[in-house]
C-alpha cells in the first residue's frame, strides 16, 4: 500500500504534497489525528533500515528532553516515535516497497521522481 504519513498544520509537508501532485493510491495519514501504530512503524522500519533514520532531531522536544547528550538506542528511537508524533521525520512517503523520509531537496526529487514513474 502507497502511504503518506505527515502534518496537515505543517507548511513545508503540505508544500511538498502540492508539489508532489499524489493521487487517490496514496493513502494520508496525519499523525497527529491518528497515531502509528507499532506494525506501521516497523513497516517504515523495514524499509529504512533503522529507527534512528526515522526520528527527527529537529523536533523541538529533542532539545526540551536534552536528548542530544544522551545514547540513544534504536529501542529509545522506537519508543519516542510512539510516543509522540512529532518525533517522526516528516513527511514518509512508503511508495512501492521504497521510503522516502524527511524533507531534504534530494530526498523530495526522488520521491516526485518515483511517483511520476508509477
């Protein structure tokens, strides 16, 4: 299943989205509405290859928490994505069997590459 996970309030998922041009096969999902669940995360996690790809440390809880001058484990990365939704690097895109994580210019041309691609 094609799967977007991001921010309805945030305006950089929703100019990525626009730009994207996504159609009806992808489903959305805004994580703060309805949280992931632990089979979606480790569906990302899957395809990733780590927890730690998926989290954001822009997050501003990141710096609330200090967790900068902690070792975190891929466990702790696991756990802080569910427990709250803006741990999560928005926006994911799970697009046929590959992700695409975060917001970087590179990573959002491969993302529109793949879904103008089919």
């Amino acid at each position: 299943m094609n799967k977007l996970y991001y921010l309805k309030t945030c305006d950089t998922c929703k100019r990525i989205m626009k730009d994207w041009n996504l159609s009806s096969e992808v489903v959305l999902q805004d994580i703060k509405e309805e949280a992931i669940t632990v089979k979606q995360l480790e569906e990302m996690h899957k395809l990733s290859g780590s927890y730690e790809a998926l989290f954001s440390k822009r997050a501003k809880l990141y710096k609330e928490m200090d967790l900068k001058n902690q070792s975190l484990t891929e466990a702790d990365y696991k756990q802080y994505i569910l427990e709250h939704y803006t741990f999560l690097k928005r926006p994911v895109l799970l697009f046929n069997n590959e992700i695409f994580i975060g917001n970087s210019k590179k990573n959002v041309q491969l993302a529109k590459e793949a879904i103008q691609n089919g």
